[in-house]
C-alpha cells in the first residue's frame, strides 16, 4: 500500500485496498453483513478499492477510484436518487442534530427536513432551529422524548414507538 501512494498509483492502491478487505472477511466475518455488500455489488464496476471506517457499523464507506470523472458521475446519480427519494416520500423526515447540556440531551436542531414533514406537523421554516424554537415549552413537557432521542444519538441504535404530541394536538408514530 506504502508503495502504490508513494508511487500514486491509484489502481494499484485499489488493488490493495480490495486484497485487503477480502483478508479481512475471511479473518473477521463479522465485518461486513447483507446490506453493506449490497452497496458494495453495486459500486465494484465503478471504483477501485473500498476501505470501511469506523467500528460496529456506524462509519463511513472510502472509495478510490482510477477515474474521477466516473466516480463524480456516480456520486451525482446516488445523490439524485436519494434527493429524490427524501423529497418525494410520503413519510416525514427530519434530521436533527442532538444538543447536550452535562451529557442529558436538552434540545435538539433541524439540520434538514423533507416536503412530507412540513405537511404532516403543519411546522415550516424549522432548519436551523432548535425545538424549543418551534415548539415552546416542547423540552419541558417531552423530557422523556428527548432522552429516547439522545439515546439513539449515542448508541446508534434505533426504536419505534407512537406518542401524542399536545403541543401539535396529533399522535405521530416515531421511527428513528
């Protein structure tokens, strides 16, 4: 690998990359599931080498490829696709970005929302702002909401459940 960045040598870097992650599936099985080849299957015809990051599933996908054009292409595709998927979906989105105050969740940012959010809670104009912005006294009365919220910011791992939101005088139907 030294060898191939010294030489910038992306192909062969991508050779390296792609021995190395076969050596590390039949070391560590465990380190990849049905999902990630899924995504892996579908990007082989188009890049290099793969390096995964981060442990316990929640990192990030590296690829090199030989030819930027053909990666930037792909990359446009994939982002349109998801683009489109996150606008025109029925069900509410809302990526939100948790605020701690000595480690207990406190409130919580709209980093981005979908079209379907807007029109399911009847809030607008909400990216960029906190919760309690938009929905005074929402982190004094849904305390318990925002502990599962900054449960799942922490661990990563997700739950579902319905809850009644008085403020907004509908039940919503979580999944995050």
């Amino acid at each position: 690998g030294k060898d191939a960045i010294e030489r910038r040598d992306p192909v062969a870097l991508g050779d390296v990359l792609a021995l190395s992650w076969a050596a590390n599936q039949r070391v560590h099985p465990s380190t990849t599931n049905e999902e990630v080849e899924e995504i892996l299957a579908a990007t082989r015809a188009h890049f290099r080498g793969v390096k995964l990051l981060g442990a316990g599933g929640g990192g990030y996908a590296l690829f090199l490829s030989a030819d930027r054009r053909q990666a930037e292409a792909v990359l446009r595709e994939s982002e349109e696709t998801y683009r489109s998927l996150f606008t025109n979906m029925l069900n509410s989105v809302a990526h939100c970005r948790m605020i701690y105050q000595n480690g207990v969740p406190e409130d919580y940012e709209y980093i981005a929302v979908n079209p379907a959010f807007e029109r399911n809670t009847g809030l607008h104009d909400v990216v960029g702002k906190r919760v309690s912005e938009v929905i005074p006294r929402y982190c004094v009365d849904n305390q318990g909401l925002l502990a599962v919220f900054g449960r799942v910011a922490a661990t990563g791992e997700p739950t579902h459940w319905e809850h009644y939101l008085s403020a907004l005088d509908a039940w919503y139907s979580f999944a995050i």
